[in-house]
C-alpha cells in the first residue's frame, strides 16, 4: 500500500509573503489584459498585453502598507513600501509630522488612455 505524503499547509508568514510579492508584481508589472473568456491577451511576441495597476490596486496596496503599520513610517528592507515610495504612493512628512501630499502623475494612465 502505497503512503500519501501530506501537503505542508501554508503558514501565515508564507500567505503574507505570497501577498506582498503580488502586490509588488502588480505594482511594477501592471496587470495582464484580459479577453471575454479570462485568458490574457497576446501582443506580436505572444507575450501578455499588460495595462498598469488600476486604482482598486492601488487602494489595496495602500491598505496592505496601513496593516503593516507602514504609513506611520517606512521600514527598513521592506521591498513594498520601497516600491510604493518610487511610485509616489507614500506621503511624505514635514516638520510638523502633517503628512504632504506627493505630486500627482502627469498623463494619461490605463483608464484615461486612448487607442490609436
């Protein structure tokens, strides 16, 4: 008879990596085009079509930061917070501790884009 091997069942740390190397995927990746089906669109390479993180990501990765405690201050060797930091998603902090808005982008962006 043949012995079935348990699977080893994630442990929290591990869904939490999981979460974050997603959200830092998404956030420097963008997310794949989809077609009617689900399945992701192909541009000529056959490579996925991909639009940059909407603003529902966003909002998620903002609230994962707020979980971890990050928007009272970065951590260090935090790779999600580094990469939102590039993008502009942190509040930068004056001297009187007042959180400072960070500039908005310019252009257009996935939902504002035009095809042509």
């Amino acid at each position: 008879m043949e012995s079935i091997t348990p699977r080893a069942t994630p442990t929290q740390a591990d869904m939490s990596e999981k979460l974050d190397d997603g959200l830092l995927r998404l956030l420097k990746e963008g997310r794949p085009v989809l077609d009617k089906q689900g399945r992701p669109m192909l541009d000529d390479q056959s490579k996925p079509l991909m639009i940059e993180a909407t603003a529902a990501d966003y909002n998620n990765v903002i609230k994962r930061l707020q979980s971890l405690g990050i928007d009272k201050g970065p951590r260090e060797n935090d790779p999600l917070y580094d990469a939102a930091r590039e993008l502009g998603l942190t509040a930068d902090t004056s001297e009187t501790d007042e959180a400072a808005l960070s500039p908005m982008r310019e252009g257009d962006d996935a939902a504002t884009k035009e095809d042509g």
